[in-house]
C-alpha cells in the first residue's frame, strides 16, 4: 500500500463465533468463524483522499475461518482464510 500511495480509514467489523475449543494437550486450540464486514473500512489515495474501488464483485461482507492457539496467557491467530467469493 505504501507504494501504491494508499492508506485505510475506518474499520472492519467482526461477528466472531467460537466452533470448536480444545483445552487439553500442550496447547490450547480454538476454531472461529468471524463475519467480516468491511463496508466501514476504505481505501484511499493518501495524497488526495479519493477512495479507491473495491474490487469489481467483492462482497463487503463475507465469512472467514479461524485457527487460534494459545501461547500463555494471551490466544495468538495462527491461520486466517477468507472467503470472499461467498457473503454472510
């Protein structure tokens, strides 16, 4: 984006469900599945701030699968995968 002379304003928002939470073993794991719902988060050309299209078909809401592992006291995302060619 830095090369492109973009930047995002806003934010996406989330509708997070837990699937699956394993709590035994050596490290904790948990499956989400999140409806991201990127209609408030735009990107612009940061000189002029003329917002740039999003791709032509891109839902602005659609579903994304989740692996978390918990490293201590905090959950880290280990694996994101969206799934764009579908809404929610």
């Amino acid at each position: 984006m830095k090369q492109a002379g973009t930047v995002t304003q806003g934010a996406p928002r989330h509708q997070a469900k837990v699937l699956s939470l394993a709590q035994h073993g050596r490290l904790p794991a948990a499956t989400v599945t999140d409806c991201l719902d990127i209609s408030g988060w735009k990107t612009v050309k940061a000189k002029s701030g003329t917002q740039v299209p999003f791709p032509k078909g891109q839902p602005l809401r659609y579903p994304t699968s989740v692996s978390a592992e918990k490293w201590g006291k905090q959950w880290v995302i280990i694996k994101v995968t969206p799934h764009g060619d579908r809404s929610c």
